[in-house]
C-alpha cells in the first residue's frame, strides 16, 4: 500500500484515484478548484460516470480515499504523486502545459522526501523532462525524485471498468527504483497478469497519442465510406461487417456517425500533429483524418437540410443526444455544438433531449428548449436528428414518435434505427451510408 497524491480531480482524476485507493493505496485526490473538491467531498460526484459514486463511496468509507485543496500538505506526505491536471488546446493545436508546469513547481516546492512524479495527464513527448526541471528549479536539491510516463487510457462512459481492468498499463521510465514503487501501486494488475508496457519515458509518451490518434483515423476512415456508400447504393453496415471478418481489421470503431469529439480525439490528433511538425516530421495522415472529421461535421448539416428540402428556415427540429457519445454527460467538442449553431443560425426552434447531457449543454446554448424525454421532445416538431447512440434511442416507439411529430423526417445520424421499420411507419428519413436500405 503507497500513499499516493492525484493532483487534477477530473474525469481521470477522479476515476484513477478511487481506483488507485480501492487497489488498497491510501489516495489523496487534489484540485484547485474550492468547489469541486467539497461538492465531492459531500458525496455529489461532479460529472456522470457508471459506477464512479459507488466506487468513491466506497473508498471514502474505509478511509483510503479523501479529498484536498491543500496541494502542497498532501504532496509532502505522500511517496507517489501523480499528475491529471488538464492538457487543453493551445495555439496552433499544441498542448498547453501550464496546468502541467504549475502541477511540477507545487511538487518541488514540498519536495521533501524521495518520491515519485508519475504523469496521467496526456503530454506532448518530451514533458517528462520538462517536469523533471520544474522540480528540480524548485526543490533546489532537498530530495531525490523520479519521473514516470504513465498515460491513461480510460474511456469516458467505460472509466471505471476501463481502469480497474484496463486492457494494459504503459509505465515509462529510466528509475528502477521508481519502477519498484509504481509495481506496489499497481499491485493488483501484476497480480491478475494485466499485459504491461515497461518502457522509456518518450515512448510512453508517444504511445497515448499514437493510440488516440490510430482510433481517430480510423473513425474518419469509415465515415468518408459512408459517405461514398451514400452516393453509390452500398450499405455501410455491410461492408464494414465483412470488413471486420478479417481479423487484421477488427471490428471496433467502425461505425459511421456524426463525426467523433471529446475532450481527447480533436486535440490529442492537433497536438500530435504540432509536436511531430516542429521535428520536421509530416503526419500527413492524421492531418487528414481531422479534416475529414471537420467535414463529417458539415456534412451532418449538408444532409438535414437536404433531408428538409432546403426548407429548415424557422422550423422546429428535435436533437435527441447532447453529449459527445453515450454514458457521459461530457460534451466537449460534441458533433452536436456545430449542429445546434448551425440550426440557431437558420432561425430554428429546437428541442433537445439528453438522458444525462441537458445541463452541460445549456451552459452553451442556453436558448434551446431542453426536454426531460423523447416524447417530450419530438412533440410537434417538422424533423428529429438522432446524435449520440444512447440505448435508450436505439429502442424508442418510433410509431409513437411519428405520431407526435408534426411532419414524419428523421436524420439518424448514428445509424441506431431500422430503416425498414422507418420505411413501414411512413417516415421520410436519412441515415449515415446506408442509402441501399433506405
Ligand atoms: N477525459 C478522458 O477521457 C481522458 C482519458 C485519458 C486521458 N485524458 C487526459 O487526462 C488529462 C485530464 O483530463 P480530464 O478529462 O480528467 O480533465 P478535466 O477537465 O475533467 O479535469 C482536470 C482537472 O484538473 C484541475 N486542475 C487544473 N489545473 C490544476 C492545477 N494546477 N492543480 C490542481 N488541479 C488542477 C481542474 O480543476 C480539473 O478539475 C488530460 O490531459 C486529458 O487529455 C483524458
């Protein structure tokens, strides 16, 4: 058992240091935000993910896991400290490190015994050793200190699960002595023979983005089949299930939609592709994945309004799905934000729905009529656009749908709905490259 600071109690966090405290290490969970640290620490778990309350509560009861604003106290104390503190979009597409640099100088300065920095956060290659000299300018030689590349890989929606059973866990370092220790902190994944990718630190560092990065080409891949099977009578669905069967393929990420978002895909890829230029090197590839997502996205509003007849002018849409993808209420960078400025352009009135997203997204759109059910939100509306693949969409009454809108169109954007149930209702509708069931 290690005592372990998580300095960031965000998505990454949050999940890494309930999980990190149900692994047995005594965790304290930092931020600088007042409010969020004591919303948490009276139990309201500040954004939605599955199974996330139990497992802090659960935590919090045996004393493993608690929660600060004093960041310095609890670095001194601790024998780990791990750095998720955000790693926002700067200019030009490269990583801004300033919560990263501010995270490094609060460790040096209560460097006050052997410890090890490890980074969550996802950091251009080469931050390693920037931190390593942040801490040293400001520990000024006290102690000793190692640093470890130890990027995450959790998938909002999947957070828990993907971190207490991940499908590996990258380490990257050059201290064997730092090794030893982040082993007894991931005691239970050595113990269950989770793979593990013991490297150095620029590799680690590479890795997380070059995984971010492959998923991202591979989502603007399939979208432009799609839209090729739009054009040409081929089925989407079909081709990529044949795809799959290839086991050099694999079948996941291959579904056509609205464009990927989040907050990893769209800046991880640009800073990627900022880090990689500035050695003189051309990712000409992911370069062009990010243009085909900026496309997918006016693509989406190419085909409502074609679906519409060119005649979305003040006409009342339904947005069922906010959030970037389902079982989150995440909506950074969500297909759907240049959506619904696209349809408060054109005058419209809209009506939105999600399960879990409606707050988040009226902090951005705080003039769109947010409804508490799809039923709600279909009612006398001239079209509906289908966004985030929730279940709950997959399996509505479209018959009953039908009946409360005021014209049968309907854009599935995530392709969820049979369109030969769509066909039976009456419904004039468009999906993503399946023009050949349509
Ligand atoms: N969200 C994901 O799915 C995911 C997955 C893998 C990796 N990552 C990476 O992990 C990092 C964190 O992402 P997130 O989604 O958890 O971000 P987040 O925005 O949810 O949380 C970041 C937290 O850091 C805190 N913070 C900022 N500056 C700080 C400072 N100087 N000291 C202490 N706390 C500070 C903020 O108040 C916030 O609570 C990013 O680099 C991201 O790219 C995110």
């Amino acid at each position: 058992m290690k005592k372990i600071t998580i300095i960031g109690t965000g998505y990454v966090g949050l999940v890494s240091g309930a999980g990190l405290a149900d692994f047995g290490n005594e965790v304290v969970c930092v931020d600088i935000n007042k409010e969020k640290v004591s919303q948490i620490e009276d139990g309201i778990i500040p954004f939605y993910e599955p199974g996330l309350n139990e497992l802090v509560a659960r935590n919090v009861e045996t004393g493993r896991l608690s929660f600060s604003t004093n960041i310095g106290e609890s670095v001194q104390e601790s024998e780990a400290v791990f750095i998720a503190v955000w790693t926002p979009m700067g200019n030009d597409g490269e990583a801004d490190l300033s919560a990263v640099e501010d995270a490094g100088r609060v460790i040096g300065q209560n460097l006050t015994d052997y410890k090890v920095v490890a980074t969550k956060s996802t950091v251009p290659i080469g931050t390693g050793e920037f931190i390593r000299s942040i801490i040293r300018e400001n520990s000024k030689g006290r102690a000793e200190f190692d640093i470890i590349s130890n990027p995450e890989f959790l998938r909002e929606g999947a957070a828990v699960s993907d971190f207490m059973i991940p499908n590996r866990v990258v380490i990257g370092t050059d201290s064997e002595r730092a090794l030893a220790l982040i082993k007894e902190v991931y005691r239970p994944l050595f113990i269950n023979e989770t793979p593990m990718v013991i490297t150095n630190i620029q590799t680690a560092e590479t890795i997380k983005y070059a995984s971010n990065a492959f998923l991202a080409v591979k989502i603007s891949y399939v979208n432009e089949l799609a839209n090729l099977c739009d054009e040409n009578g081929a089925d989407i669905h079909t081709v990529t299930r044949a795809m799959a069967l290839d086991g050099r393929i694999s079948s996941k990420f291959l579904h056509p939609g609205p464009g990927y978002g989040g907050s990893c895909f769209p800046k991880d890829t640009k800073a990627l592709v900022h880090q990689a230029k500035e050695r003189g090197v051309n990712l000409e590839v992911v370069k062009a994945a990010i243009r085909a997502n900026e496309f997918q996205k006016s693509r989406v509003t190419e085909k409502l309004e074609r679906l519409m007849k060119n005649d979305l002018d003040n006409k009342t849409i339904a947005v069922l799905g906010l959030a970037f993808k389902a079982n989150t209420d995440d909506v950074r960078e969500s297909p759907v934000i240049p959506l619904l400025t696209f349809l408060a352009e054109k005058g419209c009135n809209v009506r939105a729905y999600d399960p879990k997203a409606n707050k988040n997204m009226a902090k951005l759109f705080p003039d769109v009529n947010y409804c508490s059910s799809i039923e709600e939100a279909v009612k006398g509306v001239d079209a509906a656009v289908v966004m985030t693949e929730w279940h709950e969409f997959r399996g509505m009454d479209l018959a009953r749908v039908g009946e409360l809108m005021n014209e049968k169109v309907l854009f599935d954007a995530r392709n969820l709905l049979s369109p030969n149930e769509l066909n039976r209702i009456g419904f004039r509708f468009e999906n993503i490259g399946r023009s050949s069931v349509r």
